[in-house]
C-alpha cells in the first residue's frame, strides 16, 4: 500500500543564487533541483503552498511525485527538503529522478497494532521502540507507506525484529548484517505491580 502520486508543475529557472531564491520566495515559489538517472541536474521552482501542503499531509518523502515542467513530465522522488526553523515553511527541495527500474532508498515509518494483544502491555509492560522508522532499498514503484509491526503475543522482554516484519516484494533492509531490533516490550521502571498481574489473570 503506498500513497497515490500526484503531479506538481515547475517552472525552469535560470538565475540560480541567494538572490534569485529570496525573489522566488516572494512571487511564493521555492527553489528545487531535480537529479540523478544520470542525467544533468536540472533547477526548477515549485508552488510553495502546493509543497508545504503535501509535506503537511505526510508520507512526502515515500510518494512518487511527477514534476511537469517545459512540456516534459519527469518521474521524482523527494530526497531532502529545508524548513524554514522561525517560519515553517519549504525553503528548498531536492527531487531523485526516478524510471521504473530505479530502486530507491528511502526511510519508511513503523506502524504498531494489536497492542491490546501483547500479555507483556497488559499486566504494565512499556513498548520502547528503538526504531521509528527503517531505511529500506527498494524499487521506486513499491515503496510502502509504512511498515506493521504485531504486537500480539509478545510477553515482557519479548522484542520485534526486522524478521517479524513483512518487507514489499524486493524490498531489503538497508542494515543487512544482523536482525535488528524495532521495538521491545520493557518492564517498567518501577516493576509490575501485583494487582496488574492479579488483573491479567
């Protein structure tokens, strides 16, 4: 399952600079730069609304976007983006060309379910997630929104590995010597305390 693509229009820009950027940011464009494929770089400039509206709007750097500038429809996937630290709003981004061969690597976020299934939450058990999200390689037409990590069944000091978790077809881990952890189910700092585990039962 992965976001739908959605398509942004660009205009070229042949000034390239501190000053031309500060004009952009005026007429609200933002200066962006599409790469990669092995092909030249090209500098282009983007509705900011229309970026900060799809950042907002989450999984920005996992979606497939296509950029229509001078007549040519050019596949990209955002590499990096600047935040404006005071005023929030896109300051920069970088687009990687992408073709249907391309395979990407990109940070997929983890999502947690069946937590009401885990004997370890239930009697007080804490979920300490080690890893928000995991940095895969994968084809740029199947990459996931997020990745699930079950829960169910998972008692205290049980953990959730990189194995546990169903990866899209062709997709591998960017970490492959070793079966990292994503989260463990920890005893709290204080124990369990009797009547949760009297509860449990």
């Amino acid at each position: 399952m992965s976001h739908a693509s959605y398509e942004l229009k660009a205009e070229t820009r042949e000034r390239v600079g501190k000053g031309s950027s500060r004009e952009l940011r005026r007429n609200g464009l933002i200066p962006a730069v599409i790469y990669g494929d092995k092909q030249q770089p090209i500098s282009i400039a983007l509705s900011t609304k229309e970026v900060t509206r799809r950042i907002h709007a989450g999984g920005f750097m996992t979606t497939i976007a296509t950029i229509e500038v001078g007549g040519e429809k050019i596949r990209v996937l955002p590499k990096d983006y600047q935040l404006d630290p005071v005023r929030d709003f896109t300051m920069h981004v970088d687009f990687l060309r992408v073709s249907k061969d391309s395979t990407v690597t990109v940070e997929v976020p983890v999502h947690f379910v069946n937590e009401e299934l885990s004997p370890g939450l239930k009697v007080g058990g804490v979920l300490n997630i080690v890893r928000h999200e995991v940095e895969l390689v994968v084809s740029a037409d199947a990459i996931p929104e997020f990745l699930t990590a079950d829960l169910s069944g998972l008692k205290l000091g049980d953990g959730i590995h990189i194995s546990n978790i169903k990866l899209p077809n062709g997709a591998t881990p960017v970490i492959t010597d070793r079966d990292f952890t994503i989260a463990t189910i920890a005893t709290p700092a204080g124990g369990v305390s009797e009547e949760e585990e009297t509860a449990s039962e």
